[in-house]
C-alpha cells in the first residue's frame, strides 16, 4: 500500500529528480522499479543485520523481475562508515566487473545509505543508486537529499560526495523488526523537522508522541510522510547547501557530530546525539535572547515523551577527562558549516523557524558544554 509518494525535483538538473515512496509491502515491488528505470543488472548493499530479512525480501524482488544480482553485506554500526570499508567494497565492485549500467541498492539504516551512497558517487565516476531505508532515522531523513559519505578520526562526515538516488522506498513494515532505541532515536529528526519547518506539525508531535512511541501504525505513517515531504522541499530549494537554506537540516547536529566523534562512533546512536544537541542548540539561543525558556522547555518535553536523551550534563559527565569543552569546540570548528575555524551553528528564533548564525562567542558555547558540579 502506496501512503505518500514525493518527487524530489531538483532545481540544477531536473533530470536527476527522485520519488521517495512512503507505504506499506513496498519491498516486493523495487524490482519493478529497478526493471522501469533501465535496469538490468544490479549490487544490494545490505546491513548484515537485516541481510538474512528484508535485503532477502529486496533480492527476491529483483530476481523475480529478471534482475542479475550480487549481495554485499556490510558489518553493523557506525564503524563501517570507514575508508576501509569503502576500499573493501570497490574491490569487491571491480571483482564482479561492476559497470556504468549497475544499480546500486542500499538496504538498511543510515550507515549503509551514506556508505552505499559514496561508493556509487565514487565507482566508475558514478552509478545509479537506489535507497531502500529500513530504520525510522534514514525513512526520514539520512535516506533523502543524496548526501552521502563517510567518517574520519577527526569528524563525522568529512568525506562525501553529493549523489542523488533515482528513488527512494521507505517500506513502513519494516520497522516492525527494529530495536525499541534505534526506532527512538530516529524520532529525534522527527521532531527536528517541527522544530526548523513546522509549528503545526510540532504541536501534533506533542499530542502524539506517546503514539508515536508505541508504533501506533497511523501515527508512524503521518511522522514519516510529513518529514520525508518536508526535507524534500529544503532539498529542492538547496540541494548542494549554496544558498544556506539546506544547513537548517543541521540543526542540533553540530553538538550531536562533536559528541558522537568524541565520545566513539557507537556510543550514542545518531538520533541520541541529535537530540542532546537540539537541547544544546535551544539553550545556546537562550543564552543569545533568541528565544525563552519556555521554547526548551516544550522541545525537551516532546524528545523525553519519545524515550531520547536530552541532559547533555550527564552524558557529559561520563565521558573521559580527556572529553573536554576545549576539545569539543576544536571538533565544532571542523564541521561543514564552520567558516575559517568560525563557529556557525543552525538556531531557533521560534519553534518552527532556525536561522544559521556564525559569530557565535565560544565562551558561551563552552560554558554549554562544561559538565554541572556535584
């Protein structure tokens, strides 16, 4: 069942345009798509956590369609977000004579989006890719945009490439087999996106969050499709972050990627980061009279109703005393939106609206980050 599809156009090359379909029982029907869009032959990356599940579901799609298929399982977790095993998969891509006309399939959650994801951009100077997200996080977010890219020592991220898939399939079924906290951490971009994007579509999140929290089927399909056509909009407008429009969808991510890169990629899962980082983003534009108490107050409420994180002091509190506000501010100054070592971070001046403000003091920002005593 079909619940929302949404055809991502893209201002510079229209002829790179995107559907991202959201619904149920999607996965049989990729090879369809696969077989519509030219395809003949094709790679399924898969999360080794569901390579025996819902990749399975995928590949017996494709093959129904006629498709010639190869299987890559990638290992779980952040890790894999590596040199290394991008390395290891386009080796594996020249041993099956991989060539221009492969489709790429990307089946699993962030990690293996943004991984599969470089590796097409990156092979044979590009190849077709398609995202199959199977965790609430890529459904509605990491999956959408083509950002693609991998982790290095000194920062999430840092390596990429901008590489738009031909289409993406959130099948909703699959979230019936995810973890309780990877399903909560994905629900942090939710709420980002009522946060920078929406005041309505916020205070729904505040009447629903319990819902949302038991996987109520209507309530997951409404978060899903709301966030997927909001983030496809910003895209739209801005799809290689050149007007500024796009760094909204950081918001609360340049505390969330210094936390996750300090502490070890692991530790916190992505949305856990993301959600001390908005609570860190709101008390920062308190301390810069952007907007009150009660605007952190509300935000924290929604990501404590949906089971995430959001005391950063005590998070803080336990990591190494190497870990320190100093440290975590040379990581910030690293981050894509930093400008000549310039801190610039994305903030609210009202639920519904954040604006990319540079300048920002880092004695503020370090007093955010300094444990409270006792």
């Amino acid at each position: 069942m079909l619940l929302e599809s949404v055809r991502l156009a893209l201002q510079a090359a229209a002829s790179r345009s995107c559907e991202i379909s959201v619904g149920s029982g999607l996965l049989a029907s990729l090879g369809e798509r696969l077989s519509a869009a030219g395809g003949s032959r094709c790679v399924v990356i898969a999360d080794a956590a569901v390579a025996g599940s819902h990749a399975a579901t995928v590949t017996a799609g494709l093959h129904q369609a006629g498709l010639e298929v190869a299987i890559c399982e990638v290992p779980s977790g952040e890790a894999s977000k590596s040199i290394a095993e991008v390395s290891r998969l386009w080796n594996r891509f020249a041993e099956l004579a991989v060539d221009r006309r492969t489709h790429v399939v990307a089946v699993g959650g962030g990690v293996v989006g943004d991984l599969a994801g470089f590796v097409a951009a990156s092979y044979a100077r590009g190849l077709p890719l398609w995202q199959v997200p199977t965790t609430l996080v890529a459904m509605v977010d990491s999956g959408i945009g083509g950002k693609t890219g991998i982790n290095l020592p000194g920062g999430k991220n840092l390596v990429g490439a901008f590489w738009q898939p031909l289409g993406v399939v959130a099948d909703l079924d699959t979230l019936a087999s995810l973890p309780d906290r990877e399903y909560r951490s994905g629900l942090a971009e939710v709420v980002k996106y009522g946060m920078i994007l929406d005041a309505d579509f916020f205070g729904w999140l505040e009447d629903h969050a319990v819902s949302l929290c038991r996987r109520d089927p209507e309530a997951v399909g409404r978060a899903v499709a709301v966030s997927a056509r909001l983030k496809a909009g910003v895209v739209a407008d801005d799809e290689r972050e050149l007007t500024g429009r796009r760094a909204i969808l950081n918001y609360g991510h340049t505390f969330a990627h210094a936390l996750e890169t300090a502490s070890g990629y692991g530790r916190l899962l992505h949305g856990e980061a993301v959600s001390l980082g908005m609570d860190a983003a709101a008390r920062l534009a308190v301390s810069l009279g952007r907007i009150d108490g009660e605007i952190v107050r509300r935000q924290a409420a929604v990501l404590a109703a949906c089971g995430l994180p959001t005391d950063c002091d005590r998070f803080l509190s336990g990591l190494p005393q190497a870990v320190t506000p100093q440290s975590l501010i040379e990581i910030m100054r690293r981050d894509k939106k930093a400008v000549g070592g310039s801190l610039r971070f994305v903030l609210p001046s009202r639920i519904g609206h954040v604006e990319l403000v540079g300048e920002v003091d880092p004695s503020l920002v370090e007093s955010l980050l300094r444990p409270a005593k006792g």
